[in-house]
C-alpha cells in the first residue's frame, strides 16, 4: 500500500487529458512562429533590403514578421484555452482527495478533524492549481521557443547554433544539478510555515488554558521558536536565487557574449552582418527568455507545485490499487432469532477517560446487549452516557478494553464497515440543504419513494412532510425547528440497513407523544436499539436499563431497578414525565 506520488499524480493527470494537451502544444506551435521566423526574416531585411538600398524590399520582410506576430499572438489566447481544460479538472480531483482523506481520518476510529485540511484546501490547493498552470506555460514555451529559436539558428549558420547553444545547455546543467537541493529546501519551508499555524492555532484556541496554567511565556517561546524556524527557511530559500542568477547568466547572456566576441571570426568566414543579427535576434528575443522564464518557473512555482503537492497527496487517502466499483454491500437486517448470532454489542474492560489524568468516565466496564435487544441508558447528566454511545458507535477508541459490534472489534474497521454496522443520531440531529427524499435516503440511497412514504408514516412524520410538499418538497436547515431536525434524522436512521441503533437523546425536542410514536417504530424495526434516556417513559419502554451513576454501573429491568438502584429512584423521581402507554409486544419483522 503506498501513497500516490507527485510524479504519478501529474503523469496520470495529462495522460487522462492527451486531446486537450495535443490541443495545447498546437497552438504552441503556431505561437512560436514569430520565434522561428524572427531572425530569418530580419536578417533577409538587413541584407536583401537597407544595406542593398532596397528600403522598401526590407520593410516588406519587417511587414511579413509583424504578420507572423499577430499570428502568434492570436494562437496564444487558444492556448490559455486549452490550458484551463487541463488544469481546472486536476485541480478538481486533487480537491476531491484531500476531502475524502481528511473525512476519513476524522471518521475513523480515534480520528480527529485535521486542523491543516482547511489550508490544504483553500491555500495550499490553489498553488497546486496556479503553480501546475505555470509549469504547464513555461515548459511548453521553453519547449517550443528555445526549439524555434534553435531552429532558426541553424537555417542561418551551423556554426552559430554551436556556438549559442553550447552555454544554454552548461547554464541549464547547473541549474538542474542545484533542483533536489532547492526542492528540499522549499520543503522545509512549507512545512515550518504549516507547523507555526498549528502551533499558533492551538495557541489562540486554548488561551484561557493557558492563562488558568500560567503558561504564556512556555507558549510564547514554542510559538517564537517556529517563527525564527520558517524565517530561516525562508532566507535560505532566497538565497537559492543566487544559483537559478548564475544558471541564467552562463545560458542566457553568455551566449550573447560569446557571438558579439565572435562576429569579427564570423564576418571573416562569409556570415553577413544581417546574419550576425539574426543570430543575435534568436538569443535576446529566443533563448535567453525562454531559458529565463524556465529557471524562474521552475525554481520558484515548480518547487512550490511539487512541495504542497506531495504535501497534500502525504493526508490524502492510501491507494490500495484499484478500487472497487459501486458502493460497499452493507450487511443484511438480522432476523429476529437470536440463536447462533453475536451479541449485538460486547463491551470487555472498557476504561475511557478525557486526558490522561482526568478521572475516567468509564472505569473498567463491561456490557453486553443480546442481539436484538432494546436497551435504555440512563444516569445524570454528564456521567458519560454520550461518551458511552461514541465509545460503541466506534467513534472514539478506549484507552483500555474492547468494544465489539455483531462480533467485530470497532477498531479495526473501517468507516464504510462501521456505517453498515451501526447508525447513531445524536440530540443535535444534522440534516443538510436539499429535498426531503435526498435527506432521507442519505444512508440508504437505493430506497423507493414508497419506502420513504411507509416510514414516515411509521414515524409520525407524515404532517412534516405535508408541510415541506411532500418527498421533493425543499429542507432548509435554518428555518426547521430542533424537533423537526431531529424527526427527520430519526427517519434517515430508521431507514438505515445497519442492523444496531443509538440514539444518543435524539428525541428530546419531540412532544411526548411523538417521541412514543418514534421510539416505538424502533422498537419494532429489525435489530438491537440502544437509546440514551431522556424521559422515564423511555427506559420503561426497554427490555433492560443500564444506570450509570459514577460508581458501580447497575444492569436490571425497571422494577428491579427501583429495588436496587438508589439512583434510578432518584431519577424516576425528578422526571416529571412518568404517563406510560400501555405497554405491547409487537412481533419483530424478520
């Protein structure tokens, strides 16, 4: 397994767009004519025209370049044409990796949001795409100009083409030796620039911390130390000028010395002066430029492009070889027989804590929830019924202990194999810009709208949609109320192929009677359910209650509960909603 290179990353991006780069180095061609013929032709009005006498014969030659320049110059708005139908769409796929690399360290197990992805994206990502334009632009015109000018050199005299030719190359040799050095040293500087804004980041973030702390001056010299680490990157970044000034100098104006130096040597051997021009045309007008703007595009946007480019391939995703086609296959719903089944949910030695100091939250603990089972947790807030809800959905990794889902340990698997396993909603429900149909077919997007209808139905959530106009009728996030958010998520979830639910308070904003309505559907739907507790009636609904309550987490049935839980009392006590329904079995679909 291994990350995909720079190299191979921009090979695979021009292979997969050859049409438009034929397009590009055609009009290329064109371009270059004025650089082909530029030379010839003044040369032609030097010596067939004003040193003959013919005035008007050298002018037409002049006239014949000028065409030969406008010619160019419309060729090169085509160019810039076929270089955004190149660029755009890689700049697109590398947007794409870095999304799906940063979603999925930050959903998998013991993942965190990557602070750095945001850079990548946004900055980073657009000197990805102006630098691969630029390096696009500036080979494809050494390419052609320098080869053009080279050309025309040789149809005016052999000789000087040797003779200009020869301190380009020797330029171009040092400034080619001198690249791994400079690449490593834009390296350097673009990591000390990414490490100064986490580390300034974190800083600002936690601020009252460390104030509370007494940690300025700690916090104040680490983030000095970083400052003076990426302004010494960047002084030793400059002063790689010194060696693109020295490649330029020796193949771009040493040339010119050479044949002015030259010309009397040459003159002597029959060249005619409008040929010494000519030649000297294709140097100034020809190859120094061309070999300026190379050295200076590769030394200054090339590093840059290979740098933040491998920089954001090393958090995009691992390429494994090729992928498969079309989404994973999630498991199938269980059955309703238990017998020959993994236990929905196997917790051994489970002890999670926030910090390495902090009191843990979860000390040594263990569950099991039978397949198929519907388990209420319940305990004051913040003795850590969330932290136990994340802890089973795999979404953060304990510090010691296990924590199995239908026989799979969660962290070992992976995001797409957690999703099949398990859906959890949390209280703060996330439903996103779009259809009604969009949002609830988002974990499940092969469902039917008859589908959709019975579950909404099966919900209470048939007045909502009424109200949004029905399965297309638009959701807009800001202007639903927390309930209908909820609702909406709990729909999604139901429609989950996930055989395990949570629900992590993910009815406290529905009225009593619709949060039965719902917690009934569940109960119902195929599969275990895990729910954490906002009102009495929930945990009387359960077929166990599990009471967290700091100390020895206590397991029973609520009328054993009420016996031996001190705590549970206390809780049935102080919620004011204790008006249950008559309680029914249904039978559970198969």
């Amino acid at each position: 397994m291994s990350r995909p290179g720079v190299r191979r990353v921009t090979w695979r991006a021009l292979r997969a767009r050859r049409r438009d780069l034929a397009g590009l180095c055609g009009w290329s061609l064109v371009e270059a004519l004025p650089a082909l013929l530029a030379g010839l032709l003044v040369a032609r009005a030097i010596d067939e025209g004003f040193l003959a006498g013919r005035l008007l014969d050298g002018l037409a030659w002049l006239a014949v370049l000028a065409v030969a320049v406008l010619v160019g110059a419309a060729a090169t708005g085509r160019t810039y044409r076929c270089l955004g139908a190149v660029v755009e769409p890689f700049r697109d796929e590398v947007a794409a990796q870095v999304v799906r690399g940063s979603l999925r360290d930050a959903t998998r197990a013991g993942g965190r949001p990557d602070s750095a992805a945001v850079t990548r994206l946004t900055h980073q990502m657009e000197i990805v795409r102006d630098t691969f334009a630029g390096l696009l632009m500036v080979t494809r015109g050494f390419v052609f100009s320098a080869g053009a000018a080279l050309l025309g050199l040789l149809a005016l005299a052999p000789v000087v083409a040797v003779l200009a030719a020869a301190p380009m190359v020797a330029g171009l040799a040092v400034f080619l030796a001198a690249l791994p050095a400079m690449a490593a040293h834009q390296r350097a500087y673009v990591r000390a620039g990414e490490q100064l804004g986490q580390s300034a980041a974190t800083a600002l973030a936690g601020h009252r911390d460390v104030l509370a702390c007494g940690a300025q001056a700690r916090v104040t010299a680490d983030v000095e130390r970083l400052v003076s680490a990426q302004a010494a990157a960047e002084r030793t970044l400059a002063r790689m000028a010194a060696i693109r000034s020295l490649s330029l100098g020796i193949g771009g104006w040493l040339p010119l010395v050479v044949l002015l130096a030259a010309a009397p040597w040459l003159v002597e051997r029959g060249l005619t002066a409008g040929a010494v021009v000519g030649a000297l045309i294709y140097v100034s007008t020809g190859l120094q430029p061309a070999l300026h703007t190379l050295v200076q595009g590769l030394g200054g946007g090339g590093l840059r492009y290979v740098v933040t480019l491998e920089n954001i391939l090393r958090a995009g995703p691992v390429s494994a070889g090729p992928r498969r086609s079309g989404p994973a296959t999630p498991p199938p719903r269980p059955s309703s027989s238990p017998v020959g089944r993994s236990p929905a949910v196997e917790v051994r030695g489970l002890t999670f804590g926030y910090g390495p100091r902090a009191r843990p939250v979860l000390r040594n603990f263990s569950l099991t929830v039978a397949d198929g089972e519907h388990l209420a947790v319940v305990g004051p807030s913040g003795v850590g019924k969330s932290t136990l809800a994340a802890l089973m959905a795999g979404l953060v990794p304990p510090q010691t202990g296990t924590v199995h889902l239908a026989g799979a340990p969660v962290t070992d698997a992976e995001p797409e194999m957690l999703a099949g396993m398990r859906v959890l909603v949390p209280q703060e429900a996330y439903v996103f810009t779009g259809s009604l149909a969009d949002n609830l077919r988002y974990l499940r997007p092969d469902v039917d709208d008859r589908t959709l209808e019975v579950a909404l139905d099966a919900l209470g959530a048939g007045p909502l949609a009424t109200r949004l106009g029905g399965l297309g009728g638009p959701v807009a996030p800001a202007v639903l109320s927390a309930g209908e958010r909820q609702l909406i998520a709990a729909v999604r979830a139901w429609l989950a192929p996930a055989p395990l639910v949570i629900l992590d308070e993910a009815t406290g904003h529905l009225d009593p009677a619709l949060e039965v309505t719902v917690e009934g559907a569940f109960a119902r739907r195929p599969g275990s359910l895990v729910v954490i507790a906002h009102r009495i009636s929930s945990a009387l609904r359960a077929d166990q209650v599990l009471v967290l309550d700091g100390d020895e987490p206590v397991l029973g049935t609520h009328r054993e509960l009420l016996a031996r839980s001190a705590t549970y009392r206390a809780l049935v006590g102080c919620w004011d909603d204790q008006v249950l329904p008559p309680r029914t079995a249904p039978a559970r679909r198969g």
